[in-house]
C-alpha cells in the first residue's frame, strides 16, 4: 500500500486520512494549527463554548455516508433535527418560519404571503426530479476535462436548473414577493456567495433544507473534528499539530514528498487540504511557466509545466464577523437557527460584494443552540453566535470597525427578538476577516473561493488540480466546493482519484 501524506488537518483532510486508511494505505497528517479541524473548532471560555465556524448540518445522509464508507464506529455521531428549520425576521416586521414538509411549509407560506404557496409546492415538485440529477451530475463526480462537464446530458441539466441565472433570479420564477425570493436564495451566504451573483445551479440549496432537514451535531460541530481524530488515533495514524509544510518534492512529473522543518520525507502522495489558491506556495515556482516558455533543462522540475494560476485570479468568498458570546439567560421564543434581514437584503449585499462596503444595516445570522441542545449551556444560561457577512477585506481597519459593528447588530438583535441581550452578556468576543487571512483562509474569505459561476464546476479546482501525478487536493475551494458534507464528498473524490492512479488505472 501507499505512504500518503495529508496537508492540511482541516474536515476534507480528516476525511481522506479516514477513507485512505480504511483502505489500508499509511497516512500521516500534517496540521499547522494547534489542533486538527481547521473551520470546524470551538470558542471557550471558562463554562462556555461554541462552534467557531458552521453550524448548520445540510445533507446528513452524505455525511453519515462517508462517515461509514470511512469506518467510523456507527452512532459516533448524534445528530438533532431542527424542527421548525429555523426562522426569518423581516424588517417590515413579518416573520417567516422554515418548517418540516411541504404541505405544512406551503401552508404557512400562504398565510404570511396569500397566493405564494403554490410557488412553493411548484418549486419542491420540480426540483424534486431535478435535484437527483443534479446531485449525481455535479456534486459525485469530477471533471478532468471541459467536454465531461459540458456533456449534453449536462448542458440540458443545467438549463433545467436555470444555471444561466442567479440563484435569485432562478427562485424568483416561483415567487412574487422580494422577502420569498430572499427566504429562498440567502442560503447562497452558506457557502460565501450573494444570492445575485451565485449560479442558479444553486436551487439545489433551498431544496434540501426541505427534503432532507436542517440538523445540528449534538454537543456542536466542533466535535466533528475530534470524533474523526480519535479514530485516525485509534487505527495508528499520525497527526502532526503544530507542523507546517514548507513545500512539497516535485520531480520528473511527480509529487514525492513534502519538506517539513528542512527535512525532505519522501511519499508516494500528497493531498493538500489547505485553501487551494495557497497551494502555489508549497510548489517550484520555476513549473509556473507562461504557455509555450520553456523551463531552464538545468531545473529539476523541468518535465513539468503548469498554467500561470496565480492567487490574484481566485476571487475569494465573503467573510464574516464573527460575534461568540455567553448570556447568564435564555429566550424560550427564540430557535436555534434565525436570521435577520433589512429593509433589502439585494441593497445590503449589494454594498458587500459590488462596493466592498459594511451596509449601514447589516444582516445577520443568530445561533443559539440551547433551545434544542440543553447541555450546550449552563443550566438557565446561553451560549450564542452571531454572524455578519462583511467584505472579504483583511486590510481594512478591523481594529476599529468590529466593535461598533457588533454593538450595532447586538442592540438590533435586543429589539427584534432578544430582548434584555446586552445586559445578559457575560462573555463576549469577535472574529475578523483579518484574523481569518492569519489562519489561512484565502483573502479572508470564510468559505474558501467564492461560488460564481466562472469558479463552479469544471471552472474550479478539480480533485487532481495539475498534470503532477501523486498530487491531489481537497477543501472549500475545490470542487464541488463549500459547506461540510459537499467538502466531505471532495476528499471523498480525491481519494478515489488517488486510488485509481495507483493502482495504474488513472
């Protein structure tokens, strides 16, 4: 079997070392934060702690899935059903609520909105046939060239899916009114992108929060990680913390090993599960030629010549600012999944990713996991999460904008559905696209590159990104992209990928 190493301890890392140690292969993990997960960790302080990244479990019979082709012991995980989904707050004052079933769904729709519940029940039926499809088509597999993505099956499939359109646009054939299309496209902001600028092919998003659920991980997301851990422990595997890789050993056409602390160690493959547009550091730069220049015979690398990608033509995703807090109360109304919009959420996102700007009135994300989980607060206290996107911008002055932009959305959050907030909170801290860039996250975007259409699909990072034999990737920015199922299911690509090219097959 092959010696594989793993760059990058974050879930799509965790997940290969999980599926290619399954299959026997010796793998050894390199992490150069002080603990494995990468996205997927908590935030502690003294009897609190939260989730530091996601926390909404989509498509849990993908997770589960890989989880058990990977050998985790079943019932390692707890999953919760959120039930309702969760809840929109908009600001005329109306209140959406996402809940379980079509029928019931349909029905609360046309009794905030008469005459919109058959555009739902519309949406569900079509995409119902169309998301299989879909799924089969664009998230299972990859593309090592253009004409596989751009098969007639799928060019069909696409137009079907309104890829053509936005994601807004597309839901907007089902709905009249601006605060549906907005219920109905915003899970855009899942995976870094505006509901404006990301693909139609999208669809698939809003439809499966309704026919597979919304779940949280009990005990929070950031046991994920750990749970994965334990068992690459358990089976002898090595899990470097603390460690970075300081290049990787490209020769004669192929990866064979990484440098690490000025040590050469020689492996038959590398997956790298950092932020793809990072990967170019760790490579020669001399295989970096413009098309037709010829390397210098003396290098090394020579046999090998890849296309000029350069960071600066990755466009990244959105970022956050990430508010942790602890509250010595809880808020029986208040559900564990609920946003917040203004008066326009197309305005708001607007200043965001077409003027770089921080609206004036933000929207934003709540999480408050007590009120599904008991035990993930002090008894009669809280642990909450906000999340506000912001440009993926790490030079500007985050020193002086967080503070009052979180003080604005906490008193915003205090009239519109937690009262007495500012005077319960006991534990408060923030996280910039700044501190995000510090580590790792491309541009400081929170979600890997953005999930445009010129970076979907074929146009993105493929699991075996280069002509380099034995080099692979996974993560956020490569294909199918974002979200920690769909990540999943690209390590779980690049592990199959790796799998048939040594086994002469590829």
């Amino acid at each position: 079997m092959s010696r594989v190493a793993v760059v990058g301890g974050g879930i799509g890392g965790l997940t290969a070392a999980l599926l290619l140690s399954q299959q026997g292969h010796e793998v050894v993990v390199y992490e150069r934060g002080q603990q494995v997960g990468g996205r997927v960790a908590f935030e502690e302080s003294g009897p609190y702690r939260i989730d530091r990244g996601p926390t909404i479990v989509l498509l849990p019979e993908m997770l589960l899935g890989i989880m058990k082709e990977a050998g985790l012991p079943e019932g390692s995980l707890e999953l919760l059903r959120c039930d309702p989904l969760y809840r929109i707050h908009f600001q005329s004052g109306r209140i959406l609520t996402k809940v379980d079933g079509t029928k019931a769904q349909a029905a609360e729709i046309e009794r905030q909105y008469p005459g919109e519940g058959k555009g739902f029940t519309r949406f569900m039926k079509e995409m119902s046939v169309l998301y299989p499809q879909g799924k089969a088509s664009f998230l299972e597999r990859g593309f090592a060239r253009r004409r596989d993505f751009f098969s007639p099956r799928n060019l069909s499939l696409m137009g079907r899916l309104r890829a053509y359109r936005s994601l807004r646009s597309a839901v907007g054939q089902y709905f009249h009114s601006e605060e549906l299309k907005d219920a109905f496209s915003l899970q855009s902001l899942y995976i870094g992108g505006a509901p404006f600028r990301t693909p139609g092919i999208y669809t698939m998003l809003p439809y499966a929060e309704h026919a597979f659920g919304i779940w949280m991980l009990k005990g929070g997301y950031g046991r994920l990680p750990q749970i994965m851990a334990r068992e690459l422990e358990r089976r002898g595997v090595v899990i470097h913390t603390d460690t970075e890789v300081e290049s990787l050993k490209i020769s004669s056409g192929r990866c064979q090993g990484v440098r690490v602390q000025g040590q050469s160690i020689p492996y038959d493959a590398v997956l790298y599960n950092g932020d793809f547009p990072l990967l170019e550091e760790l490579l020669p730069q001399q295989m970096f030629k413009p098309t037709g220049q010829r390397a210098d015979p003396a290098e090394e690398d020579a046999a090998v010549t890849l296309k000029p990608i350069r960071r600066g033509a990755f466009k990244p995703s959105s970022g956050c600012l990430l508010i942790y807090a602890g509250a010595n109360k809880r808020w029986p109304d208040a559900m564990v999944h609920q946003f917040f919009l203004p008066d326009s959420l197309n305005d708001n996102l607007r200043d965001l990713f077409d003027k770089g700007t921080i609206s004036e009135h933000p929207s934003y994300y709540v999480f408050n996991p007590a009120a599904l989980d008991d035990s993930a607060a002090p008894p009669g206290e809280s642990v909450l999460y906000f999340l506000i996107p912001v440009p993926a911008s790490p030079e500007l002055d985050w020193d002086n904008i967080a503070g009052p932009l979180a003080d604005k959305v906490l008193a915003d959050a205090e009239k519109r559905g937690f009262p007495g907030l500012s005077a319960s909170i006991v534990w408060r801290k923030l996280r910039t696209p700044a501190q995000a860039e510090q580590e790792g996250m491309f541009g400081g975007g929170s979600f890997g590159i953005a999930p445009v259409l010129s970076q979907s699909g074929v146009f993105r990072p493929q699991a075996k990104p280069y002509s380099v034999q034995g080099l692979y990737a996974a993560g956020a920015s490569v294909h199918p992209g974002g979200g920690v199922p769909i990540v999943m299911q690209g390590a779980r690509l690049a592990v199959h990928e790796l799998m048939k090219e040594m086994s002469g097959h590829g």
